[in-house]
C-alpha cells in the first residue's frame, strides 16, 4: 500500500512540479525581455533628445537642406509617439534619415570642424553603438524566450498558458546597406 502511494504521488507530482518549473521559467524570460525593451527604448530616447541639437546645428550651416532637416525631425516625432510594436519600421526611417543627414554634413567642411557639431555627433555615434548593443541583448532574450515557447514539452505549458511568441527586433536590410547620398 505504500509504495503503491508513493507511486501515485510521483505521477502526479512530478509532471505539477515540471508545469510549475517550465511555467516560471517563462516568466522570467517574459521579464527578461521586458527589461531588455526598456532598455533600447532608454538608448532610443537618448538618439531623439539629440536629434533636435543635431539638427540645428547642421540648419545653421546648411539652411537650402530644409526637406532633409524636416524629414528628421518628423521621423523623430513619429518614433517617439509610436508603442514599442509598431515603432520598427519609423525606426528604419529614422536611421535612413540620419544617413542622409551626415551625408549633407559631408558638403560642408567648416561644419565638419564646428566643436558644438563635432560633440554632437560623437554623441550620436555612441548612442548609435548603445542601440545596437542593446538591440543584441534584447534579440538574444527574444531568442530564449521563443525558443522556451517552441520546444517540445515546454512549448505544451508555453500553449497552455498562452505565452506568446514575439518579435526581433530588426533593421532591414535595406536600411543598413543603403548608402546616403546628397544631391545639390
């Protein structure tokens, strides 16, 4: 009768202790990404507060590239009032925006030299790099978390409680491979 017990408990304990397990660990792969969001969305935060600097800068030396310095700000504006769902692809706009902008910055030698431009730019790089480093470790938890939700058999509790699987965060690459070009 006692082994007998202590059988039935083991069937039924251990699958309840293995949901228990699997169950928090999504969870805590859930949390993982969502501190990872926040911070790429610390770093993307950091890119638009410069932008406007950036931006009037270059206006004061390059004022006939209005539609360049307008198209920039109005990304900016876009990326900073979309959620994170949808913000990818304003994103990919914005940093195609940016190259443009350096390469206008690249027609004018005295704003090349300019310290307050110079500062700015330096600044806008290391963001840059930020942003990246950032998007790594949140597509490496997006990974983990996707890849918990589609093994087998924890992609059975995955179902069962509706974990759901989510995006990379990509920039396309069109966008990477996209040489700016400024036409005068």
């Amino acid at each position: 009768m006692p082994i007998l017990l202590i059988v039935l408990a083991a069937i039924v304990l251990l699958p309840a202790l293995y949901v228990i397990v699997q169950y928090n660990a999504l969870v805590a792969l859930k949390n993982h990404l969502k501190d990872a969001w926040a911070n790429i969305d610390t770093e993307l935060k950091r890119r638009y507060d410069l932008i406007p600097n950036l931006v009037a800068t270059v206006k004061g030396y390059a004022a006939h590239e209005k539609e360049v310095l307008e198209k920039v700000i109005e990304l900016r504006n876009r990326c900073t009032a979309n959620p994170q769902g949808s913000r990818q692809t304003d994103e990919q706009e914005l940093v195609a925006g940016l190259q443009r902008l350096m390469a206008v910055v690249e027609q004018y030698p005295q704003l090349k030299a300019d310290q307050h431009f110079l500062k700015l730019q330096k600044e806008l790089v290391n963001t840059e790099d930020r942003i990246q480093a950032a998007r790594r470790f949140y597509n490496g938890n997006v990974r983990d978390y996707r890849n918990k939700c589609e093994m087998f058999p924890s992609s059975l509790v995955a179902s069962a409680f509706n974990f759901t699987t989510v995006e990379y965060f990509n920039v396309e690459p069109a966008v990477r491979e996209q040489v700016p070009s400024a036409q005068f």
